[in-house]
C-alpha cells in the first residue's frame, strides 16, 4: 500500500478492490444494482472511478459481497472523500490528472499538435487555453493557468516521476501566442530536457503516417504496491477517457514503442527544438 492519502489513488484502488470484489461473488452489475436498489450505471462508475462511493455505498457492497472485515475499504472510501489541491477550484481543466501524475513512477506522453501542459510556460498556456475557449473569463482563463503550472510541480519533487515526451514535429511549428511565446516556449522545452528524468523526442514531418498520427494520449505507470493499475488518459471533444485494461495498454504500449524508433533522437530532437526557437527570434 502506497503511504500517503493521495484521493485520486485511493479511489482508483478502491474501484478495483470493488470490482474484484464483485467477480469474485460471481454477480454482474445489474444484479448488484438490484440487490441494492439503484441503478446499473453508479455501480459502474464506481467501478471505474469516475463516482466516489460513500461510505454507505461501501458498507452496503461490503454486507452482500460478505466482506467479513471491511474497515480497510472504508479507510479507503474515507481517503478518497478527502480533497487534493486539484480538486479546490470549481473551474479547472483535468482535475483527475494531476492525482495520477503525483504517484506515478513513469508517465510518457505523445502530443501532435501543442507543447504537454508539463511543460508549457505562462504565456503559452495562456494562449493554448484562449485558443480552445475563446469566450473564456479572464479570471477564470488566469485560474487555468495558475493550476497548469501548479501541476508542473510533480517534475520538481525529489523523486520525480519518469517523463517521456513525444512532440510530433508540427508542435514546433504551430504560432501560438506569437512569435517571442513560441521561442520562449522551446526554450524551456530544451531546458527542461536537460533534466535526468525528462526525455524529449521529435516524431519529425518525414516519417509520414504512424500509428498515433491523430490520438493525442497520456500513459501513467505506477508502483505495483500501489495496487492500481497503469493507466492511459485522453482529453477529447466528446470527453476525458480513461483505459486501463490489459489489452488497451498493451496497444498504447505498442504505440510508444514504434513513436520512440520512428523519431529523432533525443539529441537530435533538442536541436531541431533550438532550431525553431532560433527561427522564431528572426
């Protein structure tokens, strides 16, 4: 058991213990919903951590699973009621995402358009989230982008998570917030890669079509104390997704490994980051 209340952890892991639970009772959704008189759809998203459970919900599914013991469950239930800094404003963008980045031993990341919000400076985040919200409030525009540097801070702790990046090429290219935010933009870029545990590489322009040619995505690897299982995030119009089955992460996996053949070295891939950097101070 990971140390530490992290809500985020705590509600995946109870989830899972849940759904195991489950199984191992040879029941389906439905006849748990039945057996307790609600709907199919809040036991599933229990099971998958998109809804807390109360603690009643917890105690009810402890009695019919016969869960002799069950005040580690409703440790956990308790633990993942509790609030993480990510979840104090009403108006913030990926508030599950941060909870996942903070106990994360490895998080790799492929992008295809803009730079990763791990790495974005104040100005470039600022403009990304007026590019995607154009009638956005100024303060709460200025909230989001408070938030998305207070996420950097999961690469500044003492053990950082490993953090590997996929830019495809068109990420350097693309004017956003101007010509002196682009440059400083791949500045920190670069910078940020000099850093042990940040990896950055190019998939570059002339390796044509891939396999991720239009699916931006997160994967987030965890402890196997932790007893949550690793995870692949993306933010989309119709909504965030989460996967984690075996056969989901193995394709991601798939993915990751065929983008970090196809690209630029990183060595290669910082200089072609300096490069635009300098073309874009003219």
């Amino acid at each position: 058991m990971m140390t530490g209340a992290n809500p985020t952890l705590r509600q995946r892991q109870l989830a899972n213990r849940l759904r195991d639970l489950r199984h191992d009772s040879n029941m389906s959704i439905a006849e748990v919903a039945e057996a307790l008189l609600c709907s199919a759809a809040k036991i599933s998203r229990i099971e998958t951590a998109q809804r807390r459970a109360s603690l009643r919900d917890v105690r009810d599914l402890c009695r019919l699973y016969g869960v002799e013991d069950p005040s580690e469950l409703m440790a956990l239930a308790k633990d993942a009621r509790e609030q993480g800094w990510w979840q104090d404003g009403e108006d913030v963008d990926f508030r599950p995402v941060p909870g996942l980045e903070n106990d994360a031993i490895a998080i790799s990341e492929f992008e295809t358009t803009t730079i990763p919000g791990l790495l974005q400076t104040e100005d470039y985040a600022r403009a990304v989230i007026q590019g995607f919200l154009p009638q956005i409030d100024p303060s709460v525009r200025e909230d989001r982008v408070a938030y998305r540097m207070k996420r950097q801070n999961v690469l500044r702790k003492t053990k950082p998570p490993r953090y590997w990046v996929l830019l495809d090429e068109s990420a350097l290219h693309r004017h956003i917030g101007g010509e002196q935010t682009m440059a400083d933009q791949l500045d920190q870029v670069a910078e940020m890669a000099a850093a042990p545990r940040i990896t950055v590489q190019v998939v570059p322009y002339t390796v044509g079509a891939h396999m991720a040619l239009d699916s931006a995505f997160m994967l987030l690897e965890f402890d196997p104390s932790a007893g949550v299982a690793d995870t692949v995030y993306m933010d989309t119009l119709a909504g965030q997704i989460f996967q984690e089955k075996p056969a989901q992460l193995a394709r991601f996996r798939e993915v990751l490994n065929q983008l970090r053949a196809v690209a630029l070295s990183p060595k290669d891939s910082i200089a072609l980051v300096r490069q635009r950097s300098t073309a874009f101070k003219g």
